[in-house]
C-alpha cells in the first residue's frame, strides 16, 4: 500500500492496516506514471462523497472519512494487492 504525498493520516483514524509491502508514500509523478502505463493496482481517495463526485482521479474509487478500516477490506480482501490511497486536506 502506498499514500500519494500528503499523508492521510490524522485524527479520524482514516489510515488502511498496514501491511509487509507498504511504501509509505510515492509522489504525485509516480502515481501519474503507474496510472499512464496502465499498471495494476486499485486506487483510492479518501474524500468525501461530495467532493468525490466533483473531482476525483482516473479509475479512483471513493473511500469515504471516518469508513475507511471497515470498508477497505470490503473492497481489496487481498491483502497482497496493491493499493494507492490520496487523500486531499484543505487544511
């Protein structure tokens, strides 16, 4: 699992388990790369849903706030696969 710069880390505890592949983060080039040489992985973003539906990345999947530990592993039950989460702060 990897978080696309900046880190969705805070106090909602919005963070996916951790697993023994995890890099930390990659930068927004790299995501850009992987997304333009179609390479599989699934993508998140950590958004609520009305500002999911207005803007949100190519192939993006919603994960909303405060659902992400009970919905993740709804959605990726391979804990092997790879998984990019983004998460936008305003703040």
């Amino acid at each position: 699992m990897a978080a696309v710069e900046p880190p969705c880390d805070g106090p909602s505890g919005t963070s996916l388990p951790v697993w023994d592949r995890m890099t930390p983060t990659i930068s927004r080039e790299e995501l850009h790369a992987k997304i333009e040489r179609g390479d599989r992985f699934h993508l998140f973003e950590v958004l609520g849903p009305m500002y999911f539906r207005k803007h949100h990345l190519p192939g993006a999947h919603n994960l909303p706030p405060g659902q992400v530990r009970e919905l993740a592993p709804q959605l990726v039950p391979d804990k092997h696969a790879e998984i990019v989460v983004y998460c936008w702060d305003d703040g």
